[in-house]
C-alpha cells in the first residue's frame, strides 16, 4: 500500500472509530433501539473489514472477537447495560490504539470480560418469524427462489407456508411473473444477520418481515398482512480530502480574489468597456469559488461533541458525579481551522465544570438541587460571529476568593475597587491559579489563560458569567471563517482600513457639533436610542485635523454596539486577511490585513476589542 493509500485508511477508520464510540454513548441512553445496535455492529465490522484489507492484522483480529461479542446483542441474548457499554467503549479505545500502534496488545483481557457477560447471560431465544416477497421480475432475470429456499432451510427453516395474497385473476397471470410470497419460522439461536444474508443479491423490490415470535405469530395463512421493507436510500458519494489540500486551495483562492481586486482597479481606470466587462465576469466567477470554497471548510459542531460524551461518561465513574452533558446547535458551522482549535479549550472547561463546578451529589440534594449536575453546551449564529456557551448547574464564582487569591499573588492592589465581571475576568489572567487542589476556588483559574489566548488567537473574545449556586457560564464568540470576509473599506487620516461588513449594523453623517467637542467617547442619536462612539483619528493618534462631512460607521459584537468616526466610506470588497507578524500581534486594535487593488495593504480592525474598548471608556467616564 502506498503512503497515501495508508494515510486515508487511517482518516477512514478514525472516523469509523469516532462513529463507533458515539453509537454506543447513544446507546447507554437507549438500549432498546434496533437502528442503533444495527449501526454499532456496522461499524465494527466495517472497521475490522478495512484493518484486514489495509494489513492491519491485529485490529482485525481483535475486532473479529469484539464483533462476535457484540454479535450477542443483536442476536437478543445480552442485554445492553451500562458495564458493557463500559467495556465496549475500552474495547473501542483499544482498537484507536492499535491504530496507531500495533504493539499494545491484543486486548485479551478486554475480550475475556466480554466473553464472560455474554455467557453469563445467555438464554434460550424465541423463534424467528419470516416473511418475505421477491421482486415480480425475479424469474425474467434468472432468478431462483428455490435456491433461497434451500438455504433458508439449511438455517433450520420450518413450517414454511407459501403466500398468495398477491396472486392475481387467473386471466391476468402469466407464467414468468413472480407474484408468491413465503412465510416460514427459524430457530431463535440463528443470528438476524444470517438470515438476511441470504437475500443479499435479491435486494431489489424485496419486501421482508423479520421477528421474533413472541412478538408476532407466524404467517399460517396466506391473507397475513405483511409490511413493505423497502432499501434504505444509498447515501450520496463523499470524498474524503486531506485538510492540507483545503488549505492550499483556500490561499490559491484568495490570491486569485486579490488578483481580481487588482484587476478590476486596472480596469476601472482604463475605461475599456470590454476590460471592465471581463472584470465584472472574473469577479463573479471569483465570488462563486469563494463561497464553495467556504462551504467546503465550514464544519458542524458536532464533529467535535463525540469526544465531549466520551469525556463527560468517563469523568461520571473518575469523580463519581452524575453528570449530564446537554449540547444545543450541533449543525452550527464554523471554519475547519476554528473547530480543530476550539477542541482542546471545550474539552478543558468541561473537566473544570465537571470536577469544581458541579457540587457531588449529597451537597446537591441539600440544596435542593437534582443529584444529577447539567453541563450544557450550546452554539448559535450571531452575525459575523459564532457564539458557544460552555455553562453548568454548580456552585457558581465565589468573588471574595477570586479577589483574595488575585490579591496573595499580586494581580491587583488590596482593596482595590472592581465591578463584578472584572472580578470573573481575574480567573482568565495568567498565574491567577496554579494550584487548585490546594486553594478552595473552583478550580476555573487553572489553565484558563491557555483558553484566553487560543481564543483570542482565533480572533475571539471569552467572557465569564456566574450566580452563586446556580452556576458559572463560558461565553466564547468566533468569527465564522479565518480566511476570506466581505469587508467595507473607509479611510481615516488618509490611510485605509477595513471593517467586517457583516459586523457593520448602520453608516450615517456625523453632526458638526458633535464632531467638535474634543473627548474621545460620545454619544449619538441612532433611531432612538443613544449609541456610544469612538473618534478613529484619536485611538489611532492621526495626524492632522479632520475635514467635514465625516462618517459614522455602527458595529456590533453581540448585543454591544459602537460607533466609529471615519473620514470616508470607500466601498466594500472581498477581503483576504492576512495575518499579522509577531512584531504587531499584540496591537489589539487589529485582527489583521488585507492586500488591496493597487498592492497596497490595509489593517483590518478587530471589531470586538474596539466594541469592548467603547464601552470601557463610556463607563470610565459615566462614572
């Protein structure tokens, strides 16, 4: 096998993984569902199929015996219960290590502890009732049912009765339509898979029954009513593409929109018809690839939530809580890039929530709080933005051992005055905790300047809410893509920047006595309502004075919104960020750049920190 070849196996049987572990989550809620067994027992054997196709001998090995554990379930003679989901989910985490490592074992021990449940349980079944019609055309495409006959009989077929409920008028029957059905019980020691195995090239137009008779007589008669089981639909074609390909795609596509800007400036300023009618098509053709190429990026959620369940089912049995994990918006999309980088921060507020949040169970019933503690994920559209709360049913913040503990390692001054959320924020500071086992926080602060900084390297923002005793919330936005936004271009000062349109909520004339009053913060009149804000020429320490007629651009981030005075309003574009180097990653101002038309570049101002910024000096100054 080639390395590429090796390379999508593996992409392949981690998502067969990835499937497995969370069919068997749904399970442990479920036990009775058919459609989840079946699919559990799929992916087992599709798993076990390509490790043996790809060489992968021990997998294969050890998931024949895992399968032929499991084979138990579908068969009826072992229940599903929370310790063989336990054991399977170790099994499954066997087979991802073997994946990558051939050498850890063959898992013997696993597949004793399966072997044992299933012959502890083992039980005598009920028969099987079967009835099943053939296509019409079966005999006009050569096929025999006598040979599906013989082999049902080789199972332990019996009482086989035929059934001519379809049969037609004599005048209308002809002698190559197949127009019979046939009923027939099956010994319950027969595994359902068997059965159906033996109408594996006669799927077309087939319509079979298949249950146990204490469930549902067999068919003695030939009026038996008999459900119509039609194929599933096949699923559409999928191609799975490494992510480095995406990747260069993407940079080839937004070379190819910064080629375009540059065109269509040539163009414009030639005043050739035909040139700038060619433009005008090369941008459209230009927008298209963009928003496919988005589209393939973009990821759902919940292609990340199957490592949460896992987590959540393990820390219920380590920290001996009952906890239970409800995620909201798993069809929310996001950039491929901000989901992989989102993981590993989700993943950590999980286990913060779970193991300092959540009170243990005694503490929770004294409270009148259900012994079960809720973790709750969720994520919606805002905008330009993705918002994703990670929030809990726990104890909530305790500020007065925020504040003596920011205090003991020299954060800030002894008695100094802060609000509520700047005491939350402390918990995101490096160094606030190092050591939670030893102080009585709730533990929040560990690690939490780790998820600060991915976040804010996502070009996001994080903010943290909490009631005692009902709870701490995580609040993470994200812009939808890292790549390529629609921006609006003004100029302050005679140099350009851009603005997220999506971000931008209102343009309007600002008034000449409100334009004179020198303070950096204000306030204006927008339908009503009073929107604070900031002279650009003044954050930005511009040169020179400003002329008339200048602009206020409103933004939002959530539910805040800011004004920003500019000197003109250019237009909009297709905007191709670039990320800013080392040497200005730490101006907040800007979440990166663009290259313009003529070559030049343009900042791209970070609308959140400029939002957040605007309501800080309106409250300095409120006050």
């Amino acid at each position: 096998m080639t390395d590429e070849a090796d390379n999508l196996f593996l992409i392949e049987a981690r998502h067969l993984a990835e499937s497995l572990e969370s069919g068997l989550l749904d399970l442990k809620n479920h036990p009775q569902d058919r459609a989840l067994i079946d699919s559990v027992f799929r992916d087992l054997h599709t798993l076990k199929g390509s490790g043996a196709m790809f060489g992968q001998t021990e997998l294969a090995h050890f998931l024949h015996d895992f399968e032929t554990a499991f084979d138990a379930v579908r068969d009826g003679r072992l229940e599903v219960t929370p310790v063989l989901i336990d054991l399977a989910l170790r099994a499954c985490d066997h087979a991802v290590s073997l994946l990558v490592d051939s050498g850890a074992g063959p898992g013997t021990p696993l597949l004793a502890e399966l072997g044992a449940l299933v012959s502890g349980k083992g039980t005598a079944l009920p028969d099987w009732s079967l009835t099943f019609y053939l296509a019409e055309d079966t005999l006009v495409l050569g096929g025999k049912p006598e040979v599906l006959l013989d082999e049902l009989r080789g199972l332990g077929a019996t009482r086989i009765v035929p059934l001519t409920d379809s049969l037609p008028p004599l005048s209308e029957l002809t002698p190559d339509q197949l127009f019979l059905g046939w009923g027939m019980t099956l010994p319950g020691k027969v595994g359902e898979q068997a059965i159906r195995d033996v109408f594996m090239f006669s799927e077309e137009r087939l319509r079979l029954t298949l249950t146990r008779e204490i469930e549902a007589e067999a068919p003695d008669h030939p009026g038996l009513p008999v459900e119509s089981v039609t194929n599933p639909a096949r699923d559409r074609a999928m191609m799975r593409i490494p992510a480095e390909r995406l990747d260069e795609m993407m940079d080839r596509v937004g070379e190819l929109v910064i080629a375009e800007a540059r065109l269509a400036e040539l163009a414009a300023g030639s005043g050739d018809p035909q040139l700038i009618a060619v433009a005008e098509d090369i941008q459209r053709l230009a927008t298209g690839m963009r928003e496919t190429t988005m589209s393939i990026r973009m990821t759902p959620i919940d292609s990340i939530t199957g490592r949460f369940r896992r987590l959540v089912h393990d820390l219920n049995g380590s920290l001996n809580k009952p906890i239970a994990l409800e995620i909201e918006g798993q069809d929310t999309e996001l950039d491929k890039t901000v989901i992989e980088m989102l993981a590993d921060p989700l993943m950590h507020l999980i286990r913060n929530a779970a193991d300092h949040g959540l009170e243990p169970p005694e503490q929770r019933r004294a409270m009148g709080k259900p012994d079960t503690g809720t973790i709750r994920l969720s994520a919606r559209y805002s905008g330009a933005e993705v918002v994703i709360t990670l929030g809990d049913d726990g104890r909530g913040l305790d500020l007065d051992r925020i504040r003596a503990r920011a205090e003991e390692r020299g954060l800030i001054e002894a008695g100094a005055e802060m609000d509520e959320a700047s005491l939350r924020a402390l918990i995101l500071r490096p160094g606030f905790s190092t050591a939670a086992s030893v102080t009585e926080l709730s533990g929040r602060g560990v690690g939490m300047d780790v998820v600060k900084r991915t976040i804010e390297k996502l070009r996001g923002s994080i903010e943290v809410d909490s009631e005692p005793g009902h709870g701490t919330r995580v609040h993470m936005r994200l812009p939808l893509t890292l790549a390529i936004i629609d921006g609006l271009l003004v100029e302050i000062a005679d140099e350009r920047y851009t603005i997220p349109l999506a971000a931008v909520e209102h343009i309007s004339e600002l008034p000449d006595d409100t334009a004179s009053d020198g303070r950096t913060t204000r306030f204006l009149n927008i339908r009503d309502q009073l929107v604070p804000f900031l002279v650009m020429r003044d954050l930005l320490d511009s040169p020179g004075r400003p002329g008339p007629h200048q602009k206020v651009v409103v933004v939002t981030s959530g539910e805040l919104r800011v004004g920003l005075t500019v000197d003109r309003i250019i237009g909009s574009s297709q905007t191709v960020i670039k990320q800013l180097s080392p040497l200005h990653s730490t101006l907040k101002t800007f979440s990166g750049a663009t290259v313009l038309g003529d070559g030049s570049v343009a900042l791209i101002l970070d609308v959140p920190q400029l939002v957040a910024w605007g309501q800080t000096l309106d409250s300095r100054e409120a006050a």
